[in-house]
C-alpha cells in the first residue's frame, strides 16, 4: 500500500473540489486530490456558467440585483426551509467568486436569464467555438485546474477514493485505489467530500425517489456519479439529509435529437397518458415546475402537441418562448430531424396524418383525444384559458395542419442534489447537527439550500453553490488547521 501526506485531501475534482483545492492552495496547504474519471470537471464539463450575484458584469449590463434582493427572493421560493445563513454566505460570495474566477483568466460572455421570468444571474463562460450552449464551461474546468497544479495541489487521475480513514470521530484521511489497481492509505488534517451525487446510481435513485432511469427518469449522463461520496459520509457518521433531484424535463436522449428538443417545448396543448390537460403551458419556460408537474402524471411523462400550421408560425414569427440554451433557428433546421427520428424508430417522437392514427400511437381513446382537442380549441377561439389562464398570444388551435407532432416530455434532471447536511463552513454535521471534525462536503452532496425544487429564477445556481461551496470549504479548513497548530 502507498502513503501519502497532505494537509488537505479532496475527493473528486469536480467544480467544488478543484475551488477547494485552489483556495487551500492560496492558503499555503499542501492538498491531493483523487479523482476517479480520466479528467477533472464532472458534470461541469457539460454545463456553461454559474450565479453571480452583484457582479461588475451584471452592472455594466444594467441587470444589476443586490445578495439582499436575491437572498429574499430565493428564501421566499423555498418558503424558508433552507438554511439561511448558509444561503447568505454563499450570496455574498458569489460576486467576488466572479472575480476570483477572472484572475485566473476566465472570461465570461456577459450575466444572462435562462428564461424571460428569470433573474440574469448565470455567468455564462466565454465558449470556445464563440457559440453559447451546452459544455461552454470547459475553460472554466481547465484554467481552475491548472491553478490548483500551480499553487501545488497533486491530482490523481483514475484514482477513485473508497473510504474515509476516520480516528477518534475526527476525519483523518483516505483510502483510495490509483489506475494501476494498488492502494493508497492518504492521511490529511482535514477532508473535503466533493463526489457530486448519485445521478447516475439506478438503485438509489429508485430507492430514494422511486424513479426508474432511463425509463421514466432521465439525466446526465455523467459516469461515474453514483453517490460514493455520500455513502462514505453516511458511513463516517453524517447525517442523512436533504437528498432531492435537480428536476428539469426533456425528450429522451434529448442530447442526441437537439433540435427536436427545443422545438417540440413550446406552450402547445400538454396532455398526459389519460388525454388530460394538466398544467398551464406557459411555464414551460421553467423547467423546474414543468418537470414537478410531470412527476404527478402516470408514467412521469406526457405528450405536448402541435400541428405544421403551428410550427409554420414559429418558422415566420419565432417560438412563443425564448431561452438561452435552445436556439431559434431549430425552427427553421428541424424538418430533417423530423424525418430521421422517424427513420430510426426514436419513440420521444410522434407525427400522425389524422387525429385517429395519433389517438392510436398514443394509446389514447380516440373519443377522449378528440373531446380534449376540441375543448382547448374552442378557448383558443375565445383567445381565454378558462382552466389554466394560458397566455392569450400562445393559444394555437391544434387543427392537424400538415401533421400532427408530438414530442414525448419526461422527468429529468441535471443530477441528484443533497445528501448531508452542511453549515455555512461546510463542516459535515452528525445526527446531532454537530460537525464531525474534520469532515467538510461542497457541491451537490452538500446542496440542500432549494428545498423541494431547485430555484430557477436564478439561475447558474448549482455550479454557483459548487464553485462558491467548494471555496468556502477551503478557507473553512485553512482556519481549522490553523487553530490546530
């Protein structure tokens, strides 16, 4: 067995492992970081910015809003059952976290709503390729890991952590494996968890949640998150506490069939499996509430219908609703996609010549398909919602113009979030709400400050609670051992 030393260990080099390990850096720590995938970044890799709150780039943009606007925003969402001293640290940091970033030389493309209802809090990274989207904060990921190297943090690659070493109830170290398969006994005055949930862990998804992935739940798929960072946590003594899912919807393998995606999303007529309307389209643009929504219905899933004359309007007009990440010109791109989703047999799809063939690939009664239609037609004649109070401008009647397509929209999420409960030094807290010395987490094990859903209207918030989280952590663990000595 290999021995290390260090003064700080930190498990996965994720966005709140690699803040962690640059803030311990900063602070004169010796740190080693295990990371079990072949890169750093985690789910950052496919993500594109995070929170700020009063930044210089907010300003200059006159989208400015204040910690103390946003700290009553986000504790009202979550009717206060987060911690609010935890979510006010975590604020006030955010802006100066932008900074800090741009030291390192990370240059961002301007603070940005995700949809019209929304704050203009995500600090979206500068993308390479110069084009807004999906993994724009890959710049990010390098330039914070090539900090960490220069201030002196060791990063093992391929090299997954599968205990902590815990003496006399203090955290004191690792147990981890390197790619060559020997193990490593690495001891530290403190620990820092950072392994980002178990989205991709089909048994405790279905254990925690009741959800079955890749069936009626879909995620990132991001290797390798499976909840062993929890687990040692839990293990070690941690409270459980918190664990929730970062609910957004999609087509399945929405990654694959982008275009589709984004336009099979619009405010059109969203039935479930029994042929019933159930929410108000118009939130769509809110991924978090649509995705609660489903969740209610049977199979988590339901169907959004639109016909050509519909799409026609969206290719003259544009989308009922705008968003940063799925761009317009789908509208104009998408009739090969269409086609190829039919070629290959791609279920999260459907298009019907006639109202009978779609009630018949829905597998539901056409008697009831027919009822629902002619009833949302009828207050789109009205231009009146008088179930739901739909915005008048995005009431198109569904007449089967052209064709009808449908896109089949599930429960999703960006990944788990929470787990073990944390205070605002992101020391790990017992059964008794007592830190456990030693023991930090940051990042999605640790984020329990949305409540039941994740906040939305400011969005960038869970890379914002890792990078944020993950510093906060450090500058924590600089005081703790500082006060050992």
């Amino acid at each position: 067995m290999k021995r290390m030393e260090a003064d700080v260990i930190v498990v996965a080099a994720g966005p709140a492992g690699l803040a962690a390990a640059v803030t311990a850096g900063e602070n004169d720590l010796k740190t080693i970081v295990f990371e079990k995938s072949n890169t750093t970044g985690g789910a950052a890799n496919m993500g594109m910015g995070l929170l700020g709150i009063g930044t210089k780039i907010q300003k200059k943009a006159f989208n400015e809003i204040t910690k103390d606007q946003a700290y009553d925003m986000h504790m009202k969402y979550t009717h206060f059952r987060v911690d609010a001293d935890l979510v006010q640290t975590y604020f006030a940091k955010s802006a100066e976290t932008i900074e800090w970033l741009e030291a390192m030389g990370v240059e961002f493309a301007g603070a940005f709503r995700y949809f019209a209802e929304s704050e203009a809090t995500w600090h979206i990274v500068k993308p390479e390729n110069g084009i807004i989207g999906p993994r724009a904060a890959g710049p990010m990921i390098r330039a914070m890991t090539e900090k960490a190297q220069e201030l002196g943090a060791e990063i093992y690659l391929e090299s997954p952590v599968k205990e902590l070493i815990m003496e006399d109830g203090k955290a004191v170290g690792v147990i981890a494996v390197d790619k060559e398969g020997e193990e490593i006994e690495a001891r530290a005055k403190a620990v820092v968890v950072a392994t980002g949930g178990f989205g991709v862990n089909a048994k405790m998804l279905k254990e925690e949640f009741d959800l079955n992935l890749w069936e009626d739940y879909f995620t990132f798929n991001v290797p390798g998150i499976v909840g062993d960072g929890l687990n040692m946590m839990w293990d070690a003594g941690a409270q459980k506490f918190g664990a929730n899912i970062e609910m957004i919807y999609q087509i399945k393998d929405n990654l694959n069939y982008f275009l589709l995606d984004t336009v099979l999303r619009q405010p059109n007529l969203l039935i479930n499996q029994n042929g019933d309307r159930f929410m108000n389209e118009d939130m769509m643009g809110n991924t978090t509430f649509t995705g609660n929504a489903l969740r209610l219905q049977p199979g988590n899933y339901a169907y959004c219908i639109m016909d050509d004359g519909i799409l026609n309007n969206y290719k003259k007009n544009g989308p009922d609703i705008y968003d940063l990440v799925h761009p317009d010109f789908a509208f104009l791109a998408v009739e090969p996609e269409f086609e190829r989703a039919v070629a290959e047999g791609y279920d999260g799809y459907i298009e019907a010549e006639t109202l009978e063939e779609l009630a018949e690939k829905l597998g539901i009664d056409y008697e009831k398909l027919e009822e629902t239609i002619n009833d949302y037609n009828e207050m789109c004649e009205q231009n009146y919602d008088s179930q739901f109070n739909k915005k008048a401008a995005f009431l198109h009647p569904i007449t089967g113009r052209g064709k009808y397509r449908v896109g089949k929209l599930y429960v999703a999420a960006y990944g788990t979030i929470g787990g073990v409960k944390i205070n605002k030094y992101c020391e790990v807290l017992d059964n008794n709400d007592r830190p456990i010395p030693g023991l930090y987490s940051a990042g999605s094990d640790a984020n329990t400050i949305y409540g039941d859903s994740y906040n939305f209207t400011l969005p960038g918030n869970t890379m914002g609670f890792a990078i944020n989280s993950g510093r906060m952590a450090g500058e924590a663990i600089a005081d703790y051992i500082s006060d050992m000595e």
